[in-house]
C-alpha cells in the first residue's frame, strides 16, 4: 500500500488553501476577461468543426463523392477529435492546461490554412484529421480550467456563459456557411476559419496557469505567486478589499446534496486511466460517458446531415438547404442559453434529464407524423435541438466537477473522446440507413430512442454536484 508522504502533505494542504482562496474571489472584469479569451479560442474551434458539413454538398459535386466519401469527410475530424481528446488529458495533467490550449489552438490554425489549398479528397482528408486532433484536445482541457479558476457559487452559469461561445461558435459557423459557401466557395470558409490560429499567442500571455493545477503538481510557490496575483486583480477590478478566507469549505450549498465521502487510498493513489474507474469515479465515468455518447450521437446525427437530407431528400437548392439547417443550429444556441440560466437551480440531473428527455419526444414525434415535408423537418428538429443542444453543453460543465484537480483534464478528455465516439456514429448510422432508400422518418426513430436512452441513464444514475466545491465533490 502507498504511504502519504510529506510531498503529497504538503501538495493537499496548499491545493486546500488554493481552493478557499478561489472560494471568496467575487465575480470581476478578472473572471470576464479570462473566459472572453479562452472562450474566443473555443468558439472559433466550434465555427471551424462545423464548416464540413456545410462544405459537404459542395464538396461531393466538385471531387465526385461517393457516398462512402462524403461519410469519410464527415467523420475524419471526429476520428482526430477522438484521438486527440484522449491524448491531451494527460498532457494538460502533466505539463498545464494553458500550454496545451496554446499548442492546440496554433496547431488547428496552420492545418485549416492548408485546407485552403486543397485540390483532392486524400490530402484534405488528412489535414481534417490533424485538425480534428487539435479541436479534440483544446475544448475538453479549456473545459478543465474555466472550472478550475471559478468558485462553487453559481459556478454552473458562469461556466456555462462561456461554453456558450461553443454553439454559438457552430452558429456563426452556420450563418457565415449558409451565405459564403453558395456565393464564394467552400475555401472562403476554411480560410476564415485558419486565421485565429494567431489567438496561440494572446492565450499565453494573458492567461495565466490554473493555481489548482499547479498545487497539486507540488509547485506551491508558483500557484501562490499567480493566485496573488489573480486576487490583486479581482481587488483592483472589484474596488473592496477580498473577504477573508475560509478554510472549511463549509456544509453543501445545494439542497439535498451530500458531504462528500473522505476518499480511501485507492482512490487518492490510482494514476491514469486506472484512476477514472476506481472508488466512486468509476460510476460517474460510465454514467457520464453515457450521456456524452448518446447526446452527441443525436446532435451530429442530425446536423451533419440535415443539409444533404434536405437538399437531395426535398430537392430544396444548397442556399435554402443551408438556410434551414442554419435555423435548428439557432435553435439549439437558445437552448444553451436557457440552460445556462437555469442549470444551479434546476440542478445538472434533472437538466440532463429533461432536455434529453425532450429531444427524444420530439424526435419520435417527428417520426410518427412521417416527416413528409421539409418544413416540417425544421420544425420538430429545431425544437429538439434546444434539448440535445442544451443537454451537451451542460456536460462541459459537469465533467469537470467529477473528478479531482489531478485527473480532470484526463476526465475530461475521455469524456471528449467518449462524445467523438458518439460523432463519428451518429453520422455513420444515419448515413447508412439513410443511404440504405429508408423513410426519413426511420432516421429519426433511431435518432429519439438513443436520445431516450441518455436521458434515462442520467435522471436515474447522475449525481448532482450544482454549487458544491470541486474538492468537495472529488476529495
């Protein structure tokens, strides 16, 4: 058995006494303009994963795609993205978070430039996944540390107003598509979408690392040194001096939610991946990787297809193909709003469960009235997307609150990957049956009882962790 040794003591004490001092920090222009910066970052990684399903109808009659070449464009980014998740956990959790956001933000520039001059399916194929690899790795770590540089109080809304930079992202994406693709060409929007590459440098020098991570990587006298001055400038900013320290975190904040279990020495020494399934994290790992396969799984089901479905299922011409897609990604924006507002008073169970819930009964509805006509297409799928929207964009915010400082960027990452997996399937199955000359509607039956399955997992198996303290959820 592993002995606690000085090291870790001291590495526990001043991860503790960061965390109280993270706990009286008010909200401030500091607090802003961190996640306006790390949340520009994350939205142009969200307008550049969306661009190919808008390229796609463009893209098929210029190279001649097949059908099994249109899935291949679609899902290679998810394959990166997949991959990418995955390994950036474990960079973040060894070398920081911010220098990974960085790399990967330089690295998703330079490869959607090279996607400008692309003239054949191979080579952008490639450059898709290495682009993939990047986006894949950047949004899950930038999750990891909004969570880690914001107090327990009312921390779901203020996550969750930055991870609005992510649909809205998509939705940008999707207007600035919807009117540059048809006009311009496909290329406008990829070379649009390389030029924040340059963003790399603003990250690393305004951003400061997460105190919590370095902490807990035993370099107290860095994370002391950032957190002065984190504290220096939310005092400037706010105009009082700080409140004093607590250095209990106190009964939970949240009605009904318990004290966190005092961890056992399997759960404090497991490393890796090990670490993710044992003790009580192997529970939130399945039940939150549950929700991340099913919720994405219907999400880009249903985006990256809708254009195709309408243009060659309805005959409706690319721009109002484009157009109608573009409303259900608004849609979806207004319910990441709504659960933005609402989420640290409904709770993260009962969001994840009515939302996904939800989507399922519309989707289903959709199906039983036979999907005759496009319009009625974008109207039960726009509804739906405000609860799979919603549903998803929660995740970013409840992932990070399962697992403690040492391995929640790794959390996350597998969580991430877990959510490509459900990208790359989702499109995949509907593309086949869709291909296969089935009714539209079969796609959605599909589509509502996956979605069905996520918000029976979550409302029966989450744990609520709304306004409680990272290191009281995850000791």
């Amino acid at each position: 058995m592993t002995r606690p040794t000085a090291a870790t003591h001291e590495a526990v004490t001043a991860r503790d006494a960061i965390a109280a001092r993270f706990e009286r920090l008010p909200a401030s222009r500091w607090h802003v303009t961190v996640r306006l910066v790390v949340g520009v970052v994350t939205f142009f990684e969200a307008f550049d994963q969306l661009l190919i399903a808008y390229a796609l109808p463009e893209l098929r009659q210029e190279w001649h795609l097949t059908d099994g070449d249109a899935t291949s464009v679609l899902t290679v980014g998810s394959v990166g993205m997949l991959i990418g998740a995955l390994l950036s956990g474990r960079l973040a959790d060894r070398f920081g978070r911010v220098r990974v956001i960085a790399y990967c933000v330089a690295a998703s520039g330079l490869a959607g430039l090279a996607l400008v001059a692309c003239t054949s399916l191979t080579p952008f194929l490639a450059l898709r996944f290495v682009q993939g690899l990047a986006i894949g790795g950047e949004v899950p770590v930038a999750a990891a540390f909004i969570s880690e540089i914001t107090r327990s109080f009312k921390r779901g809304r203020f996550v969750l107003l930055y991870e609005l930079v992510f649909p809205a992202g998509l939705t940008v994406g999707a207007l600035a598509a919807a009117w540059l693709v048809p006009a311009a060409g496909w290329r406008v929007m990829f070379a649009v979408a390389a030029v924040p590459g340059l963003l790399a440098f603003l990250v690393q020098r305004t951003v400061p690392e997460s105190p919590r991570w370095l902490a807990d990587r035993g370099r107290t006298a860095e994370a002391e040194a950032v957190m002065d001055e984190i504290e220096a400038k939310v005092s400037a900013a706010t105009g009082e001096p700080l409140p004093p320290v607590r250095h209990s975190p106190g009964p939970p904040a949240h009605p009904g939610s318990p004290t966190a279990k005092a961890a056992t020495e399997a759960e404090r020494t497991a490393t890796g991946l090990r670490s993710l399934f044992t003790g009580r994290y192997r529970r939130r790992t399945l039940v939150v990787g549950a929700i991340w396969f099913t919720g994405y799984f219907v999400n880009y089901g249903v985006t990256s297809w809708l254009p195709t479905i309408y243009k060659d299922g309805y005959g409706l011409t690319l721009s109002d193909a484009l157009l109608y897609s573009t409303v259900t990604s608004v849609a979806g924006l207004l319910g990441c709003l709504l659960v933005a507002l609402t989420v640290d008073v409904l709770g993260r169970r009962k969001i994840f469960a009515i939302f996904l819930g939800g989507s399922a009964a519309l989707l289903l509805t959709l199906a039983a009235l036979g999907a005759h006509s496009p319009a009625q297409v974008l109207i039960w799928t726009s509804l739906s997307a405000v609860g799979f929207f919603g549903s998803n964009i929660c995740l970013y915010l409840y992932t990070p609150e399962l697992y403690p400082t040492r391995m929640r960027a790794l959390g996350c990452s597998v969580g991430g990957a877990v959510n490509r997996l459900g990208v790359i399937l989702g499109p995949i199955l509907v593309g086949a049956v869709y291909s296969a000359g089935n009714d539209v509607a079969t796609v959605f039956v599909m589509l509502g009882a996956v979605a069905l399955a996520g918000a029976v997992v979550a409302g029966t198996l989450a744990e609520e962790t709304a306004n409680r303290p990272l290191e009281e959820i995850s000791p």
